[in-house]
C-alpha cells in the first residue's frame, strides 16, 4: 500500500526483498507472535536481498541514533540485514480515497 509493484521493482533491483514497515519492527512481538526461535530461520533468509524498511515517518533513522542495538537485534533474529527506504503515504492516501469516493 506504501509502495507500487513498480516503485518496490525499482528499489529491489530483481532482488528478492523482504518488504516492511515500522510498525512491523515496533510492535514484533504481536506481528509474529507464536513464532519460535525456528521460525525466523526458515522464512527470513530465503529473501536473498535482505530486508527493506519503508519508512515515511523517520523512524528508521531515530532508532539508529537513539537505540541502534535495537535494528541490530532485529536484524539478526530476522538473520537477514535490514536498509531503510524512504517513503510517503501519498499512495496509501489516494487507494483510501479512491476507495471512500466508491461508496
């Protein structure tokens, strides 16, 4: 919703990318609850391009800054490196409006 097939085309480079937003890191512990320590070893690392964080709120780089153990922490339990990718919420916004418009 962030980002077009062809924006993610672009930033991927024909590579295999784990896409996320934030959220996903910030609240981990209910976007994969009931994963065991397993879990991330078998679905994270078969994304051969890593992982990219669709950031449009800066968080990306605060926690760098403020906490940077806490991306390095995420990164290795995801066992894949983690790069941050600026964004907007323009897309998002427009496929809300153009679906309220509908109704």
């Amino acid at each position: 919703m962030i980002a077009s097939e062809e924006e993610r085309n672009k930033i991927s480079e024909g590579k295999d990318i784990y896409w996320f937003t934030p959220g996903w890191m910030q609240y981990r512990q209910f976007v994969y609850q009931g994963w065991d320590k397993a879990t991330p070893n078998e679905n994270f690392p078969r994304h051969s391009g890593g992982a990219v964080m669709l950031d449009a709120v800066g968080y990306y780089d605060k926690t760098a800054e403020s906490d940077p153990e806490k991306l390095l922490d995420f990164a290795d339990w995801m066992g894949i490196a983690i790069q941050p990718q600026a964004a907007t919420l323009d897309r998002l916004l427009r496929l809300l409006s153009d679906e309220v418009r509908k109704k």
